[in-house]
C-alpha cells in the first residue's frame, strides 16, 4: 500500500490528546516519523504506545512551549538527529477562559498569547532552516471560526488566532518565491476535544466529529504533492 508520507519526519505540537493525537496518529498510518511534542509525559507514552503497535515510529519530546530556549535547543536535537524536518504541525494551544475583553487576569491573556502565538513564532524562528533543508518542506498551522466574526467574551482567543492566521500568511508569501516551503493554515470546525468542552460545558459532545474525523486534510497539506500555500483550509 502506497503511503502518503513515507519517510518524512513530521513534529506536531500538542500532541498528546484531541487534534494534534489524532494527526500524530494519522502521519505515522501514512508512514511518516512523527516526533511527539506535549506537555504531559504519560499521554504521549500512550500515544507512542499505539503507533508502534501499528508499526509506526515515533520520538516523544516533553516540553512546555512557554519556555521558548526549550524550542531553540529542541530545534538544535532534531537538525543533530534528522538534518531536517520534513513537516511542522503548530497546534498546541490553550483558550485561557471567557471573559469581557477588558476582565481577564494579566496571567491568562499573556499565556494565551504566550502559547498560540509567540510559540508558533519561535518554532517558525527555530525551525525555518531545517523545513528548507527538506525537498519540500510543509508548515501547517492549526486556527479558528472565531477569526471570521465577532463572539463576545472570546477576546484573548479570537486575538491570538487573529495574529497566528496574520503571522502564518506573511510566511508563507516570503517563501513562496524562494523555497520549496509550502505553508498553510486549518481550520477544524466543531470537533469533540477538551478545548471544545470548557468552551461549552453543557452541550452534547457525541454531537461532533472526532478528531480523527479531520486528519487527513492535515496528511494532504504535509504531503510532498501539496502547492496550496498561506490557505486556510476548512476541514469541519
């Protein structure tokens, strides 16, 4: 059977539980080497535990994306070891609660903007290099609706995705012309994850799609065949 991915090295962020799992789990079906990024060690041991046993490879990488030198050193281990990286999945992020605009806590709206944007930058700064290193390298960035209108109360978030779609899309017009770099953004729609819970504590969540409802749009984008760039491709 042909797999999409074969051979590719592929990071993805968050990738412990919800989306980032269910893409994890999908890059390795597809053959890719998927390096596993997350906070919680345990989780990424059970997720390493279900690629191998369905003959994946994966290495697990614990690591807090607030602490930006972590993502520098972690850029350095990975050119050590792979001399590139093949696809770069940003999806690790945190809502940081609902609240009126000008009520949240100091702590939580830097630590939204902390994770969903400034950490996708420092692994855009640190990893730049080594997607050019692939002969065709793929960055895909994980967004949201809430860019698209106006929700109350959803202020840090709405903010964070706002920049990340503004960051990820002057990117990839910078490598359009001069790397074979492609570089998009998804949009999952409503999906069943933990994120979606707090959001909504009350609603049904058998309701929605799974995560890994959604995966194979992010294994088309990380594919080699793969032109579109600075998209942002719906997939719910």
């Amino acid at each position: 059977m042909h797999k999409q991915l074969a051979g590719r090295v592929a990071l993805v962020t968050g990738a412990s539980r919800g989306i980032g799992a269910a893409v994890a789990r999908r890059f390795a079906a597809a053959g890719a080497h998927v390096v596993l990024l997350a906070r919680t060690q345990g989780a990424l041991e059970e997720l390493d535990d279900e690629i191998r046993a369905q003959g994946g490879a994966a290495t697990l990488v614990p690591l807090d994306l607030r602490e930006p030198d972590s993502i520098d050193q972690m850029g350095l281990a990975l050119f050590q070891r792979f001399g590139r990286l093949d696809i770069l999945v940003g999806n690790a992020a945190v809502l940081g609660g609902l609240s009126p605009v000008g009520h949240y806590a100091v702590k939580d709206w830097t630590e939204v903007m902390a994770v969903n944007v400034t950490a996708n930058w420092r692994l855009i700064r640190s990893f730049d290099a080594l997607l050019r290193q692939s002969d065709a390298g793929r960055a895909i960035f994980v967004t949201s609706g809430v860019t698209r209108g106006a929700f109350p109360y959803w202020g840090a978030y709405t903010a964070s995705k706002a920049a990340l779609e503004a960051m990820v899309r002057c990117w990839a017009a910078e490598v359009e012309r001069t790397s074979p770099l492609r570089v998009n953004l998804v949009d999952p729609g409503v999906v069943r994850t933990r994120m979606r819970a707090q959001a909504f504590p009350g609603e049904d969540a058998n309701l929605h799609p799974a995560p890994d409802a959604i995966a194979d749009v992010f294994v088309e984008l990380a594919s080699p065949q793969c032109q579109r760039n600075g998209e942002i491709v719906q997939a719910g």
